[in-house]
C-alpha cells in the first residue's frame, strides 16, 4: 500500500494572502501527522508565494515524520537545501507565471543543469526525487541521472477525470512509466491533482510507493473544520 506525503503548501497560500502568522503549516504538519501522514512536503518556490524559509527550518527541526522539500535547479535554493538537509529534496521545474507545477522537469533538455543539482543533493546526503512526466526518454534519463525516486506527474490523469473522463489512456501511460521505474530499482512516488475522486487508480498501481497530495486535502481541510470554527467564534462573540 503507498505511504501518503501531504503537501502543506497551501494552508501557507492562506497565510501569505494577508501575510499573517496564521495557519501554521507547522501546525498543520503536527497535525497532518496525527491523521497518519507517512512524509510532509513542502515547495520552497524562489518567489516564497507559500512556504517561506521559517516553515522550512522548523518543519525540520520539529516534525516526526520525513520532510520532503520541493525546489528548482536555481543555486539559492538549492544551498537553503543543503544546509537544511531534509531527509529528501525534489527536483521539480519551476515558472514564476505557473499557478502550480504544470509538467515534469524535463532531464533530457536540462540534462547539465540536473546534473549538478542531484550530484550537489547526494553529496550533501539527501535522498534525490525527480517530479517527472510518464515518458519513457524522460525517465531513462532521470534514472541514468542517478535519482533515488522519481515521482510521477500524475496532472494529465488528473484534468482527463476533471473533463469527466476516467483517464484510462492517461492511467496506462503512468502503469507503464512505473514499471520502467521500479525495472531500475527505484523509488516510486506520484502525485499532482490527486483528488479524493480520482485516488484510487493512481493507488492501486503495482508498487506504488508513495502518493504526495496536497490542494484537495487542505480543500477538504477548510470544508470538514468550518462549521467548528464558526461555532467557536460564535460562541465568544456571545
Ligand atoms: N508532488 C509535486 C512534485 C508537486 O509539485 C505537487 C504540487 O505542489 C504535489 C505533489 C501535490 O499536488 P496537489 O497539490 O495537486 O495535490
């Protein structure tokens, strides 16, 4: 059974909207585990729109289960990630203009640059994660690269079940990309638009891993706590 990676991203979306000091993802971290969270990512994007570099020197100081820190090729980030040495780091492509993470790293194109950030990583002894498109040349080349785990973009699977289709065509794409990966004696991960809809398929792929879910999860969050919540103001007010 895959292990789940909850992505606290976006309780710090919430807190960044106002620049505030709350929600806490390392609250939500604490109590992520509680619900049986298995690792904690976390995307420390060179704009800090979400995380910032306080969520990530605490999370590591303070959550019991692995963190896993999301970061681009870029040489900034990527020393904050050695310095704080999170259990593992992983490689994902970023653009300012992006709402989220569209597409996979491309290794192929960005082969040199890739190179230098896993060998950085290793030497550093973080465990390696590529976030990768389910294509073969792609995956040849991240595993050539000397990756530990590659995790699965799971996106286009995801916006084919979002248009109402059951993403048979996209699912296969990901059976056959897991397979090239565990071949090779890697680590599988997947994730991106994991929704409580659209799981299981994704889960009961053949040695999966691990599934990294975030948007939906923290969605779920504001919806299943809202009616507490104002129950509890209503009650001061009173
Ligand atoms: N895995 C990676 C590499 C990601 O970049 C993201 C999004 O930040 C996720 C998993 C989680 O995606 P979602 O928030 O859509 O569940």
């Amino acid at each position: 059974m895959p292990k789940l990676g909850v992505n606290i991203d976006h309780v710090a979306t919430v807190r960044q909207a106002r620049r505030a000091n709350e929600p806490d993802p390392v609250w939500a971290a604490t109590l992520a585990e509680l619900g049986g969270a298995d690792g904690i990512v976390i995307h420390l994007r060179e704009d800090r729109r979400h995380i910032q570099d306080r969520d990530l020197r605490l999370l590591i100081e303070t959550a019991a289960v692995p963190i896993n820190l999301e970061l681009a090729c870029v040489d900034e980030v990527l020393a904050i990630a050695v310095n704080a040495s999170p259990r593992e780091a992983m490689l994902v492509p970023e653009r300012r203009e992006e709402v989220t993470t569209e597409g996979g790293l491309d290794v192929v194109g960005g082969r040199e640059k890739v190179a230098r950030a896993v060998d950085q990583l290793k030497e550093a002894g973080i465990g390696v994660s590529l976030f990768l498109d389910p294509d073969p040349t792609q995956i040849e080349t991240g595993i050539a690269l000397g990756a530990d785990i590659i995790e699965l973009h799971t996106g286009a699977y995801a916006n084919a079940t979002l248009a109402g289709g059951n993403g048979d065509v996209e699912l296969e794409a990901l059976k056959t990309a897991s397979r090239q990966i565990r071949q090779a004696g890697l680590a599988l991960h997947a994730g991106h638009g994991l929704t409580y809809r659209n799981v299981k398929p994704v889960a009961a792929i053949d040695e999966m891993q691990m599934l990294n879910i975030g948007h939906t999860i923290v969605a779920r969050a504001i919806m299943v706590g809202l009616e507490q919540a104002v129950r509890d103001m209503k009650r001061l007010i009173e």
